[in-house]
C-alpha cells in the first residue's frame, strides 16, 4: 500500500480546519462588537439621553459607507492585494473604529472633553455622543464587511471541492457565537449605568481578532509558495465591465436580492430584539439578551448540520424557501400573539433555524454561480447590497416604534415607567419575510433552467 503524500498545506485536513477556527474567531469578535450595545438600549435610553430615533440613526449607519461603495472598492482590492494585506488593513479599521465609538461614549468626552464643543455645532437634533459614535460604528461598519468577504473568500480558497458548505456553516456559527455573547454579557457588563465599559472591553475582543488573523496569515503564505511551487494561474486583469456581468445574471441578482431582504428581517431586528422582550413580554435587560442569544446558539448547533446536508445531498435553493418561511412566522408571533414569555422562545427558536437554513445554503451557492476569480468582487457587491438593508432598516424600525409610541422616550429619559408596542415594527418585517420567500421561489425556478446545480451537493466526487 502506498502512502497517500500530502502536496499543499491546503491537502491537510488540520491545516483547513484550523485556518477555519482562526478566521472564525475574528468574525466572531466583529459580531460581538456589532451587537455590543443591542441588549442595554435602555441604559443609552438613560445615561446618555438617546431615543429610538437617534438610536435607529446610530445603528443604521454601520452600513452607511459601504452602501456608497466602499465595500465594492474593498472586494476589486480583495482582487487585486489578496486576502493578507487586504483583511489585515481592515481589521485593524475595525479596531480604529471601535475606539471611536469607545470615546464617543466615555464620560471624559461627554464631559465637554476633546471634540466634544466640534461635534456639538451642527445637526443639533443628535447628540455629540451620538455623532462620534457613529462615526467610529460606520468605520467599523466598513471594516467588518470586508473582513467578511475576505473571511468568505478564505474558505472558498482552503475548501472548495472539499466540505465548503460545512466550513461556510461552521465559521457562521462560530462567528454568531460572538453575537450571542454580546447578548449575554453586554448587560452584565454595563451593570446599572455604563454603555461605555462593554464596548471598550469589545475593541479588547477586536485586538485579538486581528491577532488570531495574523496567525491565519502566516499559514496562508506557506500555502500560497507550496502552490506557486506545483502550478500558476494566470488572473484575467479586473474590468468594470465584469461587474454589469454580474448584475445581468440572473442568479446573482436574486441571491443578492435574497440576502439583503433575510438579513434585513435578522440583523436590524437583532438590535431592537432585548428591548422589544423587554416591552412585550416584561422581563428584564440580562433575561431579555439570554433569550436573544438563543437565535446564535441555535445557528451554533443547526448551521453546520444544513451545510453538511448541502455538501452531501444538495436541495440548497429548497433549503432557503423553508428558511424564508420560518422568518415569516417568527415576525408574526411577534406581531400578533399575546405577550406570553413562552411565545417569545418559540419565536426565537424558529428563527434560529431559519437564520441556519438560508445562510449555510445562500452563502456557497455563490461560487456555484460566479467565477472563483471574481468571487471578491462578487462577495463585495452582495454584502453591499444587503448593506443597504442594514443601513435603512434600523432607522425604519426605530422612527416606526417612535411615531407608533408618541411621549415613550421622553418618559423613559425623566425615569418614569412607559412601554413601547412593537406591532407596527414587527410587521414591517413580516411583509419583508414574504418578499424573501417569493424571491426564493424564483431562485429555485431560474437554477432549474440555467442549470447552477444549487440543488446539487457541494462535494466532488
């Protein structure tokens, strides 16, 4: 018998494993970061004087540079510089911007400290604790986008052939671990009164997420000179022109479409979820960020087990019809039943299935439809697309919840007992969720005549 030779450190099964725990870890404390601040809105509601609307505004920019381009710019350098240079340029933007929001919300800047009387001459109808920290969110914001892409890129380049829809689905939970632990630990965290000590303790978390990426790339490059060593690919040179190709394919088109309308039903949501628990089902700021963080430990256990369906059996576009109707029952139990802590689980149980079904399936069915060599570009413009999503939709739920709710906000902020009613946004993203279910239907439709093969499993045999 002959001993099988390992060629490239991308043939060793550790090898891409590891690399996968690596990345993970840095998306992992992108997403705590992300959601540092969604479970203790009421602290920002009172210490730092914000309402709905100033915190819709807040979290809405995180996406507000991507959607002007810069996130497509960063996907034709990912292109052009590689995953090395181009993920350690932005991680460390993430880490720029974390600060930033950090200081926004320190007391030494809110105490009329350096910046402060700059930030409090114009747009007088947002605080200058909102303005800074915003600032730094949309900076991180643009940073953790292209991190992802880069990330996706990553396991595409270590796995593909190989178990890729697992590892897309392996590095999404572990990544969604980050988001559940902001739930879980911001409100401890911030105890009584103080947004600020989570989100510093979030750019600790940020600084070791670039440190975990650094080790990644240093086995990258050994992969990279191992493969330079056995074959060269000669890249076509990047054109404009490749990016109204991919606009005129039908299948990117509803796969971008696809994403921006689910995780415009997730991610926005996620940010209004604690205080909507709070609200509705009247339990407290910590029990409220346990509940949530059932939606990423759900996807911890169910995403990969979806994505290794996906690999051996196939059925992806199926799998994103089922997960578009989960997201559409989930937002009408928040809608319309009664205020039943025991419907509050329920509903977060099924979307944390929906929100495993659709991304451990959306995600690798990309390189299935756009050219490897382009997938930076490709990624770049779907995160973009649903960056608009993120961007408008935070703002629609809290300017929805503020003008469904008149007086809430100033009640809360003198201390007095009030109540938001969540109906009008929670129905918002129902009518979202049937958008998402009709776009996947069609996706299943058009991959049946241009024959993309998502329904096809992902590993060659």
């Amino acid at each position: 018998m002959t001993e099988k030779i390992v060629k490239t450190l991308g043939d060793s099964k550790t090898a891409r494993w590891v690399v996968l725990i690596l990345v993970s870890f840095t998306m992992a404390a992108g997403y705590f970061f992300t959601d540092v601040l969604s479970p203790i809105e009421d602290t920002l509601i009172k210490q730092m004087k914000w309402d709905g609307s100033q915190y819709g505004f807040f979290a809405g920019q995180y996406s507000f540079l991507n959607i002007i381009g810069f996130i497509i710019l960063g996907g034709i350098i990912l292109d052009k510089l590689g995953i090395r240079k181009t993920g350690t340029t932005f991680i460390t933007l993430m880490i720029v911007g974390g600060a930033i929001k950090a200081y926004g919300l320190s007391d030494y800047f809110n105490n009329g400290g350096f910046g402060y009387d700059f930030f409090n001459s114009f747009a007088k109808g947002y605080l200058p604790s909102v303005k800074v920290a915003t600032l730094g969110f949309a900076l991180f914001g643009l940073g953790v986008e292209i991190a992802g892409v880069t990330v996706s890129r990553i396991i595409v380049k270590w796995f593909k052939g190989k178990e890729m829809a697992l590892a897309m689905g392996l590095e999404m939970a572990l990544a969604r671990l980050g988001m559940g632990a902001a739930f879980v630990l911001s409100p401890r965290i911030a105890g009584e009164l103080s947004a600020y000590k989570p989100v510093i303790f979030g750019v600790i978390v940020l600084c070791a997420g670039l440190l975990t990426f650094l080790i990644h790339c240093m086995m990258d490059a050994k992969l990279d000179k191992e493969r330079d060593e056995e074959e060269t690919v000669e890249d076509e040179p990047f054109r404009l022109s490749d990016i109204v190709k991919l606009f005129k394919s039908p299948g990117f088109v509803l796969i971008a479409t696809l994403c921006v309308l689910f995780y415009s039903c997730v991610f926005p949501f996620t940010k209004f979820a604690a205080n909507l628990l709070v609200n509705k089902y009247g339990v407290a700021s910590a029990t409220a960020g346990d509940i949530v963080f059932l939606l990423p430990f759900g996807t911890i256990i169910l995403t990969p087990i979806f994505g290794t369906i996906y690999d051996r059996i196939g059925k992806g576009a199926t799998m994103m019809i089922i997960g578009s109707v989960l997201l559409i029952v989930t937002h009408l139990i928040f809608t319309f039943m009664p205020g039943d802590i025991a419907y509050a689980y329920t509903a977060m149980l099924i979307l944390g299935i929906g929100f495993s079904l659709v991304p451990s399936a959306m995600w690798p069915s990309v390189p299935k439809i756009v050219a490897e060599n382009r997938l930076g570009t490709a990624y770049s413009l779907i995160f973009w697309i649903q960056n608009i999503g993120l961007w408008l939709f935070p703002m629609l739920i809290g300017s929805i919840r503020e003008a469904s709710n008149p007086g809430i906000a100033e009640k809360l902020q003198r201390g007095e007992s009030a109540i938001y009613d969540y109906t009008n946004p929670m129905f918002l993203l129902v009518v979202v969720g049937v958008v998402a279910f009709v776009t996947a239907f069609i996706l299943k439709m058009i991959d049946k005549k241009k024959g993309y093969g998502l329904e096809l499993p992902n590993i060659q045999k």
